[in-house]
C-alpha cells in the first residue's frame, strides 16, 4: 500500500536548531513514499484470524513453515492447505525451487507463511515466482540476470513466530545461494504480503538463542533506518519508538522468555523496524551482514549482533571527522537518549557494547569468519545495497576496522 507525501519543513516541524528560545526554521521540502502490506493485525490472540484471512484471499492455500508447525499451532486451527512446505534453515534458491514447483502442481491461489524471517522470504518468494515464472536467478541480485519483475504475485499472508526481521511488512525476500557463498535479494513493492497477522505469544516457544539473535536484529533494524540518508518523518516515528522498546525488552526476554510484556515490546520493535527499513533503507551493519551470512552461514541475527557496537562507533567517528553537519549525528545522540537516557551520541557506542556483553554475543570469529577471508568481506560489503543507506560513506579502512573490531 503505497503512501506519498510531500511536507513544508517549515510549515510543519523544526529543523532541529534551536536559537534564543525560538526554532529556526528551514524552507526545503521533505519528499517521501511510504508502501507496507494492505493489512496489519497485531494482538495478542490475533493468531486465530489467519484461516479467515487466507479464505478471504483465495480457496486453495499452500501452507509454508518452519521444522516444528506444532509450536504455532493456534495459527493454524481451521486452516486447510491443499499443499506443505518446509524451510529449517535461511531458504536458498533450491528451497524457491521446490517450493514452486509444489505450489504449481497444488494449484495454490494463496501462500500462508507461518514461521520467522526464513519462513515469510520463501513465502513471498515462491508467491512472486509463481505469478511471473522463471527461475529465481533471473530476477535474483549479485549473481542473476537481476530482470525486473512484473507487477503480479499470488497473495501472502505472513504470520511471524519470531521477533526480529519484520519480513511481514517488507518487499524482498533473500534467498542464499550455496554455490556462489553468497545471499541475494528479489525485491518489488509486489511482494508485499497481503495481511501481515502479528501475535506476540506465537513467540513465546521461541528458543532462547533465536529471542536473542531475532532481537539484535530488530534493534539494528530500527537504529540503522533512523539514521539512514533515506530516512523519513515516518519512518523517524517508528524506529524511535521500535528502539525504546527494545531497550527495555530485549535483556528481559533473553533472561525470561514467558515474560509476555516485553513479547509484546520485541513483536512491535520487529514490526516497526519492518515498516521503517522497507521504506529508508539500512545501513554497514547489513551491507556486512548479507556477504557475511553467505560466505559463513551463520545466524543472521548474531552476525548484526557481532558488527553493531564498532559500526556504530565508526559511524560516529566518520560523522564527526568528515561531515559534523550531518543530521545523522542528532539522530546517534537522540538514540543514545532512548536507549540509555544520555543526550551524547557516543553513549550509544558503550550501551550496544554492554548489550552485547550481557547477552553473550559471539564475535564473527567465532561465528566462522577466518582472517584470510576479512579483505573479501570488506569487498562485498562495499558493494551491498544496504551500504547505500549508511548515513555517511565508509572508507576501506573504516571497513577493515569494523571487520576487525568485530571478530
């Protein structure tokens, strides 16, 4: 559901300068679009709604989920699939494949996707694919024929059972490719999911190393979009209220995964964070995090764990030296004031680093990332299209550092 907008600054908000007791206002025009799923349900006990909402959007659904569907299983009361498929691990283009194929010979008018992140991309992939035919590396980034896909896909309705990747509102799906050791996107605003059902207590059988990886994730998916160069009044609105719950949340449901609460804060910081990348992009954390997922095939939630405190001070330091104007650098302060009650942009720097203390994230090095292979690293982060949002562009030895600094 596509959105623009066209606002005054000076009309409606303060440019952030603030002079004698007055604002001081600036005339440029702030441009955006804004496009998410056509309907988003969050709510405790909204799980019950996905058999009326998929019957609502076609009669013969193909059901796509995780290795343990029996964990979901309110989700699925009333639901009869005409066809199954499972992905255990993040979907490669072999997954796409025999997913098609299934949903093809089903004759699927309708994808439910109930799982995490993995669960929903291959759901909007296989959707999107159906409608436009083809092979997933003719549309695929990096190492396909990266063709544009036309403006049709089956419907999707994506119910996430893990907080962290906020797949249910956004336009791309990855898929990795074991072959080339890398991960590669499909992208269109088609793949938008139809409904998006989000119900915290589907989270509360989520293992405790999956809470914590999915919860880094979101995190980094409300700070790096807020402090994007494509960042937008409404994108600004949901990461900063993403980020204050997850400062509050992410520690507790990491110690006490029953805690309803904060369930609910982290279901809303992934769905935000969701809302806000799919329309102002990322940042390094994930222009490192996608090579890195291809080339070591560890979790991607840890990996962004691993890379967030010294992108974050590298970021700050490339600000500070090179374009202190930029309005990024009010962003890192303002972050710090939510998440740790500091109005100085470097406290966000020790807070990230004490976040992961606490939580015991593990360095890339011992997610799988040799020395010999960090040039390489560097190499591809450089060319990722999440880099494009960073708020400021990083040199080859601002990439090494954080390479480094991370292992």
């Amino acid at each position: 559901m596509p959105v623009r907008g066209t606002l005054r600054r000076s009309e409606l908000q303060p440019s952030g300068s603030h002079v004698g007791g007055h604002w001081a206002w600036h005339d440029e025009c702030v441009e955006f679009s804004f496009a998410t799923a056509a309907d988003i349900r969050f709510g405790v006990g909204r799980a019950r709604e996905v058999a009326g909402a998929a019957a609502a959007l076609g009669d013969r659904p193909l059901l796509v989920t995780g290795r343990h569907p029996d964990r979901h299983a309110q989700a699925l009361v009333g639901l009869t699939p005409v066809a199954y498929v499972q992905v255990g691990d993040e979907p490669t283009m072999y997954d796409a494949r025999s997913g098609i194929s299934a949903a093809v010979k089903a004759g699927a008018d309708v994808l439910v996707a109930v799982g995490g992140g993995s669960v929903i991309d291959l759901a909007k992939a296989i959707a999107v694919l159906v409608a436009n035919g083809g092979d997933p590396l003719d549309y695929a980034e990096v190492i396909g024929d990266g063709k544009p896909l036309r403006p049709r896909s089956l419907p999707v309705v994506a119910v996430p059972t893990t907080a962290g990747t906020g797949s249910e509102v956004t336009s791309n799906a990855v898929l990795a490719s074991r072959d080339d050791q890398v991960k590669v996107s499909l992208r269109s605003p088609v793949m938008l999911p139809r409904v998006a059902i989000v119900d915290p207590e589907l989270t509360l059988s989520c293992p405790a190393s999956v809470t914590v990886s999915s919860g880094l994730d979101a995190l980094t998916q409300c700070l790096e979009p807020y402090t994007s160069r494509f960042a937008n009044p409404l994108t600004d609105g949901f990461a900063l209220e993403g980020m204050q719950r997850a400062g509050r949340s992410l520690e507790v449901v990491a110690i006490d995964g029953d805690h309803l609460e904060a369930r609910i804060d982290m279901s809303l910081c992934s769905l935000l964070g969701g809302l806000s990348l799919a329309n102002a992009k990322l940042g390094a954390v994930h222009g490192f995090a996608g090579p890195l997922g291809g080339m070591m095939g560890a979790p991607h939630g840890a990996i962004c764990g691993a890379l967030l405190p010294a992108t974050v001070a590298t970021n700050i330091a490339a600000l500070r030296g090179r374009d202190p104007d930029n309005p990024a650098l009010a962003k890192y302060t303002r972050a710090a004031e939510v998440l740790c009650d500091a109005p100085v942009a470097e406290a966000i720097e020790e807070w990230v680093l004490e976040l992961v203390r606490v939580l015991d994230v593990p360095g890339l090095g011992e997610l799988g990332l040799t020395k010999d292979r960090i040039d390489e690293a560097c190499e591809k982060a450089a060319r990722a299209s999440s880099m494009k949002g960073n708020p400021i562009e990083l040199t080859d030895d601002e990439l090494h550092f954080i390479c480094e600094a991370s292992m």
